[in-house]
C-alpha cells in the first residue's frame, strides 16, 4: 500500500480534479439514497389516499433527484478520466527520466522487455484502478453506511436480515481477495516473458528469415503466449466468483425480507411502501458491497504494479556526479592505477585486476586481445559507464568522480561495439554529436570519417530517412556515420570500440589518416586487426582482464610472444582473407 500512497504523490496539478471528482460522487450517491424515502411516501401517502397532486410532486421531487444524479455522474467522469490519465502519465514520464539517470549496472538489473512492461500494462492498470476504481471506491462505503442507517430506521426488525447476510458476503470476498492477490504478480511477470519473445523476436527478424528459424520462433512464442493464456484464465477465474457470491447473497437477502415482510403486512405492523423501499435499499446495500469487492480486486492488482513501477522509480541511481563536481576537463590524459572491476559485487571473479596504465594527452593507443579479454569493460571505465570496484581511474589528472558526469561524458567520445542509429534522417542522427553543428561542420565530420563517400550518392543528402534503426545503410556505412557523430562532440578523449570492423582495410586507412590530423585528443583504438594499431604510439595488450605487455609495435614483435602469434596469423595470408571479407561486408 505503501507503493501506491507515493505513487500518487505524482498527481502534481491533477489532485484538483480528482478532490472534484469525489465531491461529485459523494453528491450522486446522496442524491440517489434519497429516492427510495421519496418512494416510499410516494406510495403509503399518495398512492394509498389517491392524492394525486402529491404523487406529481413526489414524483418531480424523484425526477430532479435522478437527473442531479445523473448530471454529477458524467461531471465526475470527466473529472476522473483527467485525473487518472494524467497521472499515468506522469508516472511514465518519470520512469522514463529515471531510467535515463541510470547506470549499466542499474540497467543490467532489468530485462528491457520488463521495463516497457512497467512503463505500458503496469502503468495502464493503475490509471484504471482511478479510472475505474475511484468511484465505487467512494460510493460503496457511503450507499453501505447510508443505506444501513436508513434501513434501520426505516424498520429495524427487517434491517437484522443485514445482520446475517453481510458477514457471509463479506466472509466470501475476502476469501477471493485472499487467493487472487499473489496471482497479479505473477500475471505481470508472465506479461515481461510475453514482451520479451516479441521484441527478441522482432529485433532479430532478419537472423530468423536467414536462417529459416520462423516455425522455432512461433513455437517459442505460442508457449510463452499460452503460458499467459493459462495464468489469465486462473487469476479472472477466482476473481469473477464475486458476481455470484453477492447474487446468491443478495437473493436470499430479499427472500428472507418478503417472506418477513409479507407477514408483517398480514399483521398490519408494516406499510406496502416501507417494504418497497426497504428493498430498493437492500438492492443498494447489496450493490454496494459488490462495489466494494470489485474495488479489493482493482486494488490487488494495482499494488501488484505499483510495487513493479515502485521498483524502477526506487532504483539507487549508482553513478551521480558528486556535490561541487568539476565540470572543466583540461586534457585527454588517462590514467589506470591498480584498478580491478567486477560486474556484481558477489562475482567470483574480476572482470579486469590489478590494471595500471598511463596514457599522455594526445597520444594514440591500440589495444589488442582475445574474446572475453574486457576490452570493451576497461575503456567503459573511462566516461564511467561502470565505476571501478577498486583503483582509481583519471582523466586530465583527476579521478573520474570528482567530475560533473555530463562533463565527462561530453569529454569523453566514444563509438561503440555495437552501433546504434536512430529511426530519422542523417542529420538528426549526426547532430547526436552536436545539435547546433552547422551542414559545414556535419560534412567535414563525415569526410573524416570517410561517409561522405555514400552520402553523396544518395539524392537527399544528409535528409536522407536512415529508416528503423539504420536499415537503410549496411553495417561500414552504420559505422561511419557513427564515427561521424562522435567527431561532432570535439571531445579531449576518442574510444574507438571495434568501430571499423565492418569497414574494408582501404577505407580504414584514409580512416587512420584523418584521425591522426586530430591534434590534442587522446585517441584509444580497439580492434581485432593488427593492422588498425600498429601505428599507434603504444600497443596494449589484454589477456583475461589482465594487461599482459605494453609497449610499440616494433617492441613487441621483438619480444612478445602473444604479439609475435598475432602478427604471424594476420600478416601471413589472414590479412588477405580478412581484407577480401570486408570487401564483400561492405558492399
């Protein structure tokens, strides 16, 4: 309960609308308690002596009643569909703020799929449980405790049926409540496995098709699908089992009332219009406590995702700049001093141990090693992407938390393994790097990464759409604009995360050459060919998270024997071979 009390903190300027909306349900509800005494006069009065100018009154009196009613029911609809959808929205947007603070490390916490979950379905059902919910919420206890009241002092020997029938009602709800609450969990977890097939599924279409995968991946689908199926039809199975529980209740109710009743009529001691509306009350009391179940319902399942969506907004954000952060970066030097990292604090193992390495500013770095050998995780500590579990990382001198993370990270380039482009034009995407660059300043960051090349063959230029995700350039074309785009921040420190693969060894080459023309930035080159790196001013080398030499290119063919294997594997035909692949990659 907790979860949903902060949740509506987040009403911000919709807490007016939804304070009018229950004033107006409390107005209905009044408003419609009222009829059943007007009934009743109407019939033990007007009826019974045949007055019929106090019929007509009674019955204008019922009218007006109904139509107040009426019109407070339809303001209060517009007031609650405000309210509730208003605040879903700014639940998503603050999910959406929060996400976008979050570290690698907070994301590795949530499965994507998880998080559209809670920014969609978790989030629609709590705008329901308002939409839906907000209403019976304030009108069941009133018509409850109204309707009590009224029967009672209408006749308090008929009101006892109450006595008896209420407890087992409200006996029989909890009993569902109780079993159908741990079920809304695991239908929204079902719900994440759910979006996780699809998105996998239609984010690697193109794998699928190449390798006839399809009926594998609708097996897959429909299992997780039916999966879904299953745990729906059991939660809504016990939860529809209050509808029939307040009928077989209410029935018996208004049997045992007419059958009283009807004898105290015999007997002279009750009035043909008190039973009529006595029952109308019975009927509202009735009506009242199914209101009440079903909001127990919408509450169980709205705290099963406002505990989901608490989770995200709740998340400790693990990397923030610090209080008087440093905000100047003046230089591209890079220091590693004994720095050892691990993904997860209770990992077994290091990712990278004992890393000490100095990089001057404006100098050219290569680091080559094996698969696994956290490449990729050491330069991810320099922009702190990921903080170091021990050691010290710096950057112009300074430990990388002693700066305005924004700062950095604009200090900081990099392009990484996997390219990422957004659906929209070249020019959008580019202007990632720098949204006031000018077409001039676009297209000189696009001849020195060599994609001025593709782009001048394309009719549109720089507003040419780039399509979902970049599908409408291949891979060394995706690389390049990327590269582009980094060039445009003008950092003091370029990461080059395997950015060339994809690119032949002739381009990669004009490549290199502009790069170098780069005075002032640090520029740290990772890469599986040799031949990217060996005109950088010192090689690195990784193997299993551990720097295994450092030194130039001459240097290590001289004497290193992991180097000297490389070497000969790449320049003795495989360069060839890879040369040859890149051609028809780029292509």
């Amino acid at each position: 309960m907790e979860d949903l009390k902060r949740l509506l903190r987040h009403l911000g300027p919709y807490r007016k609308d939804l304070a009018l909306g229950a004033a107006l349900v409390l107005l209905e509800t009044c408003f419609e308690l009222f009829i059943p005494v007007l009934m009743s006069d109407l019939i033990d009065q007007g009826v019974m002596n045949r007055d019929v100018p106090y019929i007509l009154d009674k019955g204008l009196e019922m009218g007006a009643c109904a139509l107040l009613s009426l019109i407070t029911g339809l303001l209060y609809g517009r007031f609650a569909a405000k309210a509730s959808y208003g605040w879903g929205a700014r639940i998503r947007e603050a999910q959406y703020e929060k996400v976008q603070q979050y570290a690698f490390s907070n994301l590795d916490r949530f499965e994507t799929s998880s998080l559209i979950t809670r920014m969609t379905t978790d989030v629609t059902v709590l705008q329901n449980a308002v939409n839906g919910g907000f209403r019976p919420l304030l009108r069941g206890p009133v018509m409850l405790v109204m309707g009590l009241v009224l029967s009672f002092w209408m006749n308090p020997r008929l009101a006892l049926v109450f006595v008896v029938c209420a407890p087992v009602l409200g006996g029989i709800l909890f009993c569902i409540v109780r079993k159908v609450a741990p079920m809304y969990g695991v239908l929204q977890r079902a719900v994440d496995r759910l979006n996780n097939v699809i998105q996998e599924g239609l984010t690697a279409i193109r794998a699928v098709k190449a390798f006839v995968r399809g009926e594998y991946e609708e097996e897959k689908f429909q299992e997780v699908n039916e999966h879904l199926m299953d745990i729906s039809q059991t939660t809504f199975h016990y939860a529809v089992m209050n509808l029939p529980a307040l009928q077989f209740t209410m029935y018996a109710a208004i049997v045992l009332i007419m059958w009283f009743g009807g004898n105290m009529i015999l007997d002279s001691t009750l009035q043909v219009g008190d039973l009529t509306g006595f029952l109308s009350y019975v009927l509202q009391v009735m009506n009242s406590m199914m209101m009440i179940s079903s909001v127990f319902l919408l509450l169980t399942r709205s705290l099963a995702s406002a505990r989901r969506v608490s989770e995200v907004l709740d998340e400790r954000v693990v990397l923030t700049s610090p209080e008087n952060a440093v905000e100047e970066i003046p230089d591209g030097r890079v220091d590693f001093e004994d720095v050892s990292f691990k993904y997860k604090e209770d990992a077994g193992e290091y990712a990278l141990s004992d890393v000490t390495l100095h990089i001057p500013a404006g100098q050219t770095v290569g680091i080559l090693g094996g698969t696994g050998s956290s490449k990729t995780t050491l330069v991810q500590l320099i922009p702190r992407l990921y903080d170091a579990t021990r050691g010290v990382v710096r950057v112009g001198g300074r430990d990388v938390r002693e700066y305005d993370l924004r700062a950095l990270r604009d200090a900081v380039g990099i392009v990484l393994q996997k390219n990422v482009l957004f659906s929209g034009t070249i020019r959008e995407n580019l202007r990632w790097g720098n949204p006031e660059a000018t077409d001039e300043e676009l297209w000189a960051a696009c001849r020195a990464a060599r994609a001025d090349e593709f782009l001048q063959r394309m009719p549109q230029g720089l507003d040419t759409d780039l399509g979902q995700g970049g599908v409408n350039v291949s891979g060394g074309q995706k690389q390049r604009l990327c590269i582009a785009r980094t060039l445009l921040k003008r950092p003091k420190v370029l990461i080059f995360d395997d950015s060339t693969s994809a690119v032949d060894t002739a381009t990669e080459g004009e490549i290199r050459t502009a790069l170098a023309e780069l005075t002032g930035v640090t520029k740290i080159i990772i890469a599986q060919r040799i031949s990217s790196v060996m005109g950088t001013d010192q090689i690195v080398i990784l193997e299993d998270g551990r720097i295994h030499a450092v030194g130039t290119h001459q240097e290590l063919l001289a004497g290193d024997p992991i180097y000297q294997e490389i070497y000969a594997s790449q320049m003795k035909g495989g360069e060839t071979d890879a040369t040859q692949t890149n051609h028809r990659q780029e292509a």
